[in-house]
C-alpha cells in the first residue's frame, strides 16, 4: 500500500492557516501587502533598476523569505511589489534593487528560511583578485520595519539609497602624446552587512583593498577622459585613493609631487556634498607649467575648486 508523500513542514503551516480563516479566525489570516518603492535622491536614474530582491526578516532578525521581480518593464511611482501570504506580525523588510549583470552576490549562499540571520547577511561586490575592471550597475537599498495586520489592503513605502558612485575625470593641458593611461581608484569597501553599513568579510580582510580601474581615452584636443563606478563614497571614511598612471612608461601622472589622491578628501576641500544623495562627480585636473616649480596640477570637483591647506586664508 502506497502512503501519501510528507506534507513539508512550512506547506502545512500554510494550509492551516487558511484551514483558520475558513472557520472565521480572521485575526490569523494573511493580509495583501504591497511594497511602493522610490528613489531618494534626484541624481538616480529609474532605468538602472529593472530588478528587485526584497527579503524578508522576523521581529527577532531571523530570514523568513524573498520576494523577487526578475523584469520590472517600468520603474516608476507606481511600481509596488505584491507580499503575498505574509501572517499578521512584526517584520523587517530588506529591499537590494538595480541589474543584473553578475557584479553582486550575497552571502551565507544560499538564505535558509529559520536559520539565515539578518546579523550574519551580507551583500558582495564580486571582483577578480582585487581588481574591478567591468563597470559595475548602479545598487540601490532600503530598510523598514513594519507591522502587518489581517487588513485587505496593506501600503508601504520603501525610498532607496544608491550605493554607487559614477566618477568623471578629465585631465587637460597635457601635451598630445601616444602614450597609455589608466584611471585607479583603489578602496576595500566590497562587503556590506544588510543595513548598508561596510563590513569585513572572510574573503576581504582587513586593510586589503581592491582597485577600480580603466583606461583614459584622449580627445582631438589632447585631453584624456575617464569614468568609473565605485562603490559607496562617505566623508567619514577616508579610505578611497584616486591614481592616473601612465602605463607606457609605468610613471604616475597623478598624484603629483606632494599631492594627496585621498579621493574624499579632495570632494571635502572643494565644497561639502550629501553623499547620500550626490552620486555624480565631475573631476578636472589642469595641468600646466610653473617657471620656478615645473609641472603643477590644480583639481576642481563638480566646478569647485580643490582648496589645499596650505592655501587657505586664515583669519
């Protein structure tokens, strides 16, 4: 005699639960949730994101479940995420949206529902023996807690942070040359724990950094140009270092001298932005000859002009 298959453990609670609703117990009954999503800050563009991955954490910061949408046609005001069958309780909702194109992972692998933790959950950027050379799709995020309930018709709201920075650079008045450069920026911000916070991680050690890089392309007037997506920039975190080098001839075209490359530290001493919701920055480096000094460099960031100490008026 052949015995029906096990019915698995998190079925069964479902059919229970609906078993309950039948007998008008509605104070246990799933309500229709819908997550709205919005961007927060006015630089990010809607069309970097056609992909959203929202995961689902109890109260006391166990992982539960995700809810995915593989092909959003039009992100917008109006987009939402259907959370269906989620029992009246306290959550921690978790949203990672952008593209896909491989550059992004979490870790444990896989999330297994009841064990997974939210402490223990990390985002990773992937990168090949610490060098990032594809560019990256833009990452974007959101936290809230909420408290859902038996109601027919549950609306949230979820503003997502970008968590990626596009970086120009133009270099001028560098004579025309035949030569090969490469734009650097070096940093060890890869890893990042579920609140978008930096993380270290197994696979990415403390003190060990990656680098960002591509090659600079020279215009009909001799100026060369680059642009790289990096990761989270913050004024706290003095970490990044900006390079140009010059791979024809292996010198370093910038910095310069006693120049620093402290990437924030250059943003910082030209104005003070948001980082939260600046993602954007236009960097120009001039070159040009000092009679009794030689070759000097001066930097403007999104048309302010890098002040160094040294130059600063005191009152």
């Amino acid at each position: 005699m052949k015995h029906p298959p096990p019915i698995p453990a998190l079925l069964l609670a479902f059919v229970l639960l609906l078993a309950a609703c039948t007998k008008d117990d509605y104070a246990q009954c799933p309500g229709e949730v819908k997550i709205f999503f919005s961007l927060l800050s006015s630089e990010s563009n809607p069309l970097e994101v056609d992909q959203m991955h929202l995961y689902v954490f109890s109260n006391c910061g166990t992982y539960l479940r995700e809810y995915r949408d593989n092909a959003i046609s039009r992100f917008d005001a109006q987009y939402f995420l259907d959370c269906p069958n989620l029992a009246p309780g306290s959550y921690r909702f978790v949203a990672w949206a952008g593209k896909e194109n491989g550059c992004y992972a979490t870790t444990p692998a896989p999330f297994i529902p009841g064990k997974t933790t939210y402490k223990e959950a990390l985002l990773l950027l992937k990168h090949a023996g610490g060098v990032v050379e594809s560019p990256m799709h833009h990452l974007f995020h959101s936290e809230l807690q909420v408290a859902v309930t038996n109601q027919k018709d549950q609306r949230f709201t979820m503003p997502l942070t970008q968590l990626t920075n596009t970086i120009h650079v133009r270099v001028e008045g560098l004579p025309l040359e035949n030569n090969t450069y490469i734009l650097r920026i070096a940093d060890n911000n890869c890893a990042y724990t579920f609140d978008r916070s930096f993380a270290l991680h197994e696979g990415h050690p403390s003190g060990e950094t990656i680098t960002y890089t591509t090659h600079c392309t020279q215009d009909d007037s001799g100026h060369l140009n680059a642009t790289l997506r990096v990761m989270r920039l913050m004024g706290s975190r003095r970490i990044p270092q900006l390079a140009i080098v010059n791979q024809t001839d292996g010198k370093l075209l910038f910095p310069l001298d006693d120049q620093s490359g402290d990437l924030i530290e250059m943003i910082l001493d030209a104005y003070t932005p948001n980082f939260d919701t600046t993602h954007t920055y236009d960097i120009v480096l001039r070159f040009f000859e000092d009679d009794s000094t030689g070759l000097k460099v001066t930097v403007s960031i999104n048309g302010w002009d890098v002040q160094s100490e040294e130059n600063e008026l005191i009152d």
